[in-house]
C-alpha cells in the first residue's frame, strides 16, 4: 500500500463510502434544523466551513446557500 493514507489501511473503500452517505444525512439534518430555528439564508448571506475535510458538512451547507467558501488546512 505504498503511498496511500493510513486511513484506508483500516478502512476498505467501501466501508469509507458507507461513512461519508452517513455524515452527509447527519449533516443535512443538522443544516435542516439550523434553517428551520434561524430561517432560509438569503442571496446575501455567505457561509464560510472552515475545516472542511472531506467535505459532507460542505456538500449539506452547499444545499441551502448562493456562496459557500470553504477550506482544509
């Protein structure tokens, strides 16, 4: 496994797979509520994810905002 992430030395792709659909359905939800408490975001609102990762958090936000900027250090 030369030059792959340690993660998916424990992980098959599929399992990995399996996680990122379950994030993303945690993640719409979580988003869902925000905009159900706080309201629907306007085409002037913007929405900055810092931390984005592998991008379910992103993917969810991207669903209910005009401009979404997002980064991974």
């Amino acid at each position: 496994m030369s030059g792959s992430s340690n993660a998916m030395k424990f992980i098959s792709p599929e399992m990995y797979a399996k996680s990122q659909e379950s994030h993303f359905a945690i993640n719409s939800h979580v988003v869902n509520q925000f905009v159900e408490t706080f309201g629907p975001l306007g085409e002037k609102d913007r929405v900055l994810d810092f931390g984005s990762g592998t991008g379910e958090t992103t993917a969810a936000l991207a669903e209910v905002c005009q401009v979404l900027k997002y980064t991974d250090l």
